[in-house]
C-alpha cells in the first residue's frame, strides 16, 4: 500500500550519469528498487524530490542493468541544474501533491471559459516544472484552434509576462519589430536591428529558435555570433553598439512560452492564439514603451515631381512633417500644451520628451558621420 507525502520521505543517493532530456525533469530508478515497490511507483509516475529546501516534479524512467543500484537514483541534466543538487547527495522522495490547475486544462478541452486567476494557475505550475511533457501537450491543444476569447489571450500574456524577468534601461524610446517569421530564408531582423541602431535608437532585440520552420532568427544569428547571452551580457553590448540579437529563452523573460514552445515545436503546431502571447509578452519584458504619434506615424515623401510613396516608420526625423505628428501638422496646440506643462520652450517636431530624445540621438548620430574619414 503506497504511503501518502505526509509521512516520512524516502531518502536515496544521487548519481549522476550525464543524461540529457532538454526541459523536461527526469528521475531514472532501477527496476527492483524497495521504493518503487513500496509506494507503487511505476514508469511515467510523477516523483517529488526535495533537497536542501528545494523541491522539483520529475517522471520516472525505469532502468534495467547495473547503471544504478536499488538504493541510487539519477535526474536527467535539467533535474540536476532545477534541483541544484551535487554527485551523491541524499535526496527525499514522495508523492507530489496533486496539480489542481489540470482541472482548468480540462473545463478548457470541454469548452468552458477560464478566468483569469485560473489561467495564471496554469502558467505558473507551467514555469514551475509541474507539468509532464503529456500534459503540457494538453495545454497546448487544449488553448489551440480559436479556443481562447480576447479576454483570456489577455490574461494569457499577462500570466506569460508576470512569471518572467524584467529589463529596464533607464531611458526611452526602447524600440522593437517583429514579423511573424516561419517563412525561409526571411532574416529581417539582422537587417533591420543594424539600420535602426546606426540612427542612434535603442534595440535590444530577443529573437526565438526555430518552431515550425528550419531555423529562426536566433538559430541563423548563432552562424555569426553567439545568441545565448545572460541579463548582464545583453547589458554590455545594447550599452556599447544600441542594440542587440539575442536568443529570449537563454534570458528568462518569459520562461512559461519556453517550455511551451518546447512542447509546440515536436507537436508542429503554432497556434495564433498562443503565437500572440508568446510575442507579446517577450516585447512587454524588456521594458518597450509607448511614444507619441511622432514615432508611430505614416510618412509621405515625395520621389520625383508628382510621385508619392506612403511608408510606416519609427520616428527618426521629427523635422520630416510626418503626418500625424501634432507638433509638426495642423496642430500645432499639442506641443504648446506639453511645453506649458513642462516648462519648457515649444520647439518645431518636438511634441513630447520621446521625440526629443529621437532627435537628440539622431544630431549624435549626423556628428559622428561628419567625423568618418572621406571615401
């Protein structure tokens, strides 16, 4: 008769063997192990092992042969590294206490709304690694094909960004782009992130590894320049160069959309529901602000004598008139009451302290040109 987890945990040796599951947990038991037998424990049984004060949810694997003894036990590398245990550490097992978030993945398979708090439920036991590779496929089908209400992708990506870090860069305009990607051979972003960050905005640019294509963004980055950089290192090169392309799962941003991408890529399925989720709130982590008008704007300017041509562009001239831009069209009374309230002198295509940050990079910028050396 198994014991339940609140009487004493059994206590087994680890050894490590060098076994590589990627984000799954993993807990490998020999056969005729006596804690096995004694608490029922049978493969794809779901383990709670605690050390040191932490506690880790892993699936166990049943091993014959002389790898491990019945008093041994091994955790796949991702184990190891959740658990933060060392080669021979005694560890405690038990039941895990049961995951009551499965029940809003199921009210979701039959059709049923979820609130907010009960999708935050399932994103954090997500992040926290209770969830088998079998049930997070669940998640994943359960939030697919039209599933989700504009109020639950909501909920969705604030539960997504809540869990994850925070970078915040002391200033603004911090800008971004993003294209939906999957598409072959379309590498934007290595053309763009240059091109902006030469007219002197800040870009720090978090890129994800391939899901359904052949290789993504971060992957093709990786052929010329390293991809996973910690908080610290993306600090140092947006500090020195304005801007960056770096893998967002090596930085923990939003580490829920990690595992789910994990699960979503053997799966072949990248669902818009969650595609909008997995995008937004890796763009709300870095701290990217909203600015005015200006820096939103749809600019016209003319190619030959009577030839216009209508693009969408970040602000990088506030003095082009862009339209939209108040300070610089038929209404002028917006600079003038931001200028009133700030104290400060109304000035031609400055209408809010975003555009004149953009046009104090861009006159660093014009110096630093007029300094290069002539052709």
């Amino acid at each position: 008769m198994p014991r339940h987890a609140h009487q004493d945990p059994n206590i087994l040796r680890l050894n490590r063997l060098g076994i590589d599951t990627y984000r799954e947990p993993v807990i490998y038991m020999t056969a005729d192990c006596p804690v096995c037998r004694s608490e029922g424990w049978t493969a794809e049984a779901r383990i709670q092992l605690s050390y040191n004060g932490r506690s880790i949810i892993a699936t166990l694997n049943v091993v014959t042969g002389s790898l491990l003894t019945p008093e041994e036990v091994d955790l796949s590398e991702i184990g190891w590294q959740m658990l933060g245990a060392r080669d021979g550490d005694l560890v405690s097992l038990e039941h895990p206490p049961p995951l009551e978030s499965l029940s809003h993945i199921r009210a979701k398979v039959f059709g049923h709304r979820l609130s907010d708090s009960a999708i935050k439920s399932v994103v954090s036991d997500i992040v926290d690694g209770r969830y088998s590779a079998i049930e997070l496929a669940a998640f994943v089908t359960a939030f697919a094909g039209g599933r989700l209400d504009l109020d639950e992708l909501v909920a969705l990506t604030r539960a997504m960004t809540s869990t994850g870090e925070r970078l915040y860069w002391g200033h603004a305009p911090i800008v971004d782009k993003h294209c939906v990607g999957g598409l072959p051979g379309n590498r934007t972003t290595m053309i763009i992130v240059p091109i902006v960050a030469a007219y002197g905005l800040t870009m720090p640019k978090t890129s994800s590894r391939a899901i359904t294509s052949p290789a993504g963004t971060a992957d093709t980055m990786e052929t010329v320049a390293p991809v996973t950089l910690d908080v610290s290192a993306i600090r140092r090169v947006v500090e020195r160069e304005g801007a960056c392309i770096v893998w967002g799962g090596a930085v923990q941003l939003s580490p829920a959309d990690d595992v789910i991408i994990s699960v979503e890529r053997p799966l072949d399925l990248d669902s818009h529901e969650q595609m909008v989720a997995s995008i937004l709130s890796k763009k709300l982590a870095p701290d990217r602000r909203t600015w005015c008008s200006t820096c939103r704007s749809v600019r016209r300017r003319r190619y030959g004598p009577s030839r216009q041509r209508t693009r969408s562009s970040a602000c990088f001239a506030p003095w082009e008139r862009p339209l939209g831009c108040k300070s610089a069209s038929r209404e002028p009374m917006a600079a003038n009451r931001w200028a009133a309230a700030s104290g400060r002198r109304s000035k031609r295509g400055t209408c809010c302290p975003f555009c004149a940050e953009s046009r104090r990079r861009q006159q660093i910028c014009a110096t630093a040109r007029s300094r290069l050396p002539a052709k």
